[in-house]
C-alpha cells in the first residue's frame, strides 16, 4: 500500500520550526515504520556538513559522514537525523568515537539488521583521519556481512582528493 496514516506518522520536528540544539542530543531521533520489512534494500545518507571540536584544543573538526543501513521494523527520519548531527557542534570527541556514538545511538533507535557509519575527515596538521565502524544483528547472515564488509572495508583506497 502506498502512501502512510496519521498513526504512521508521529514525527515531531518535519512541518515546524527548527531548534538546533548546541550540545550532544541523541533524544532528538526519530524513527517510523519500515512498510518494506520482508526485503533487504540499503538506505545510505551522505552528511557533508558534520561538526564536532577535538576533545583537547577544542578546535572544530570537519567530515562527511556516511550512513548506510538495512532496517529492519524502523527507519530513521532524516530531519532528526540532521538535527541530531548538528548536536555534535560543540561536542568534545575523537573522530573515532564520534562515528561509533553514531553508530550506537543508531543501533539503540531501529534495531537493524546492518549498519556502518564512515567518518571522512578533512585534513587538520596535515593528516586526514577517516574511522569506519558497522554492526550485524548477531546470530543472523548480517552479523557475517559486517565481518566481511570490514574485512574488506579499504580493500581499494580512496585517490587523495584534498577534501
């Protein structure tokens, strides 16, 4: 069936004003029905403007963030995934845990049954750190898709663009 009801559908931030929160917010996710949970299709958002500050200088770091996933019973609305990376602005952490707190808070909002998030980094004293991290429902075949998505992960390094 095409088309989603009003039971579907109870997001709050689509349709009204904005606030961006200033610190760390994984409250602000939101998550609706999968109607498609007999089939296996990659839902990938690509998040250019993502902001956080080094947890020592305080000094913004700069990255797109990818996020690919295969829900299963939810998905998350992209407005409040958008506002939810904005609340990194002012949050202190390494680009490392940045993409794993992505990925948890992730986790803990759908249950799907893969994810990855990619963290591409613009270069700060010369070097570029890009940290990837993913998860497969354990027990199932995409617990062993993660494995082999990360033993593969760089298998053909990216040419050196400069961001």
């Amino acid at each position: 069936m095409a088309g989603r009801t009003e039971a579907e559908l109870p997001l709050t931030h689509l349709g009204q004003h904005t606030a961006y929160k200033s610190t760390y917010a994984p409250e602000v996710l939101e998550s609706f029905p999968n109607k498609h949970p007999y089939r296996d299709y990659f839902i990938k958002f690509n998040c250019p403007e993502f902001t956080s500050l080094c947890p020592i200088t305080g000094q913004p770091d700069f990255a797109t963030i990818y996020i690919s996933y295969i829900a299963d019973e939810r998905c998350v609305e992209s407005k409040s995934l958008k506002l939810y990376l904005f609340s990194f602005r002012n949050q202190g952490d390494f680009h490392e845990d940045c993409v794993n707190i992505i990925m948890n808070d992730l986790i803990k909002l759908m249950d799907p049954r893969y994810i990855e998030v990619w963290g591409k980094f613009t270069p700060r004293g010369g070097i570029s750190i890009d940290p990837y991290c993913n998860y497969g429902k354990p027990g199932t075949k995409y617990e062993q898709m993660a494995e082999q998505r990360l033993i593969q992960h760089d298998l053909y390094p990216e040419k050196i663009d400069n961001r």
